[in-house]
C-alpha cells in the first residue's frame, strides 16, 4: 500500500447513492463467487431501498483512498435482537453492512476503516458499539475480534426460506 495514500471517513450524500449501491453490488458478486459468509443477497439484504432510506436517515459511512471508494458500512442506534442478550454498554452505536471493495481485499483496508468508524463513534460519546455477524462468517469475525470486539451473545432470526439464521452478538465497550 502506497504511504502516501489518503484515507477519509465521511457521511454518505444523496449524490453517493449510486456508487454505494454499485459497491455492495461488487461485494456481493464477488462472495458469490467463493463463500458467501454474511449471506446478503442483492435486493433483499441490502436492498436498493434499505440503503435509500439509510442514506436519507444519514446512517452510511463511506471509506475512501485518494478519493476512491473503498468501503462502506451503516451505522445506527437499532440492532435485531439486541434485547435477547446481556451486554455491558448502555449508549450503544451499531454497525451493520461492513464492506470493503473486494478488489482491494487483503491490504489491511478492513482495520482501517473499522478504527476510522470506532474513532467516530467514541467522539459521538457512544460507550459501547455493538454488532452481530451470522456465525461461521470466520472472516468477519476474526477483524472484529481482532479490533478488540468480545462476544456477548447469541440470537436466532426466522426466514421462511431459510429457516433460523443463528446470528453472534458482539460488543466493544470504550
């Protein structure tokens, strides 16, 4: 990675809607194409709507080098299922839709981009940043773990064409 590249953090605009679908898109096609551990599906999850109504709600951080889109991830104060575990925050952010452009996978953007959004957030006064990832989705996992996120929990989601989803709930406390 070039030492001159430069990294930015900032809050998804209306004129950003067709690049951020464009990029889960790109997400999506490439997990598709090994193992698709978060199991989204364009159209669904997320949805052209889903992240519309995100970015009217000014939810989406967008990751950017040198201006290019690299990542992005939405952001909010809502987690499904968080009332079915114990956590150890009480002012909590959650992050959903954590992605990286998968042309630039395994240069280290994932960390950045999850610290730049941590440090967001700590400013935001939040003391805790909670999260679930569907388990087996070792990957995801492993960053968050390493970037200092503890398990606290499990919750299952009934789908009627896939039937219960276990999900793992993760906090980091600040």
């Amino acid at each position: 990675m070039n030492s001159a590249s430069m990294f930015t953090l900032r809050q998804a605009q209306p004129e950003d809607f067709n690049s951020v679908c464009t990029l889960y898109q790109k997400i999506i096609a490439s997990l598709e194409s090994r193992t698709n551990f978060p199991l989204w599906t364009w159209g669904v999850h997320p949805s052209q709507q889903s992240l519309k109504e995100a970015l009217d709600n000014r939810e989406i951080w967008l990751f950017e080098q040198n201006g290019q889109l690299c990542g992005s991830a939405l952001v909010n104060r809502v987690l499904e299922g968080e009332e079915q575990v114990s956590w150890q925050g009480n002012d909590a952010w959650c992050i959903h839709l954590f992605g990286i452009d998968p042309v630039l996978g395994g240069k280290g953007l994932s960390d950045r981009f999850l610290q730049g959004l941590l440090a967001i957030l700590k400013e935001k006064r939040a003391d805790s940043i909670r999260l679930n990832l569907i388990e087996g989705n070792d990957p995801a996992r492993n960053l968050y773990t390493r970037n200092g996120f503890e398990h606290r929990g499990h919750y299952s989601v009934w789908l009627d064409d896939e039937g219960f989803l276990p999900f793992e709930m993760m906090e980091q406390l600040f």
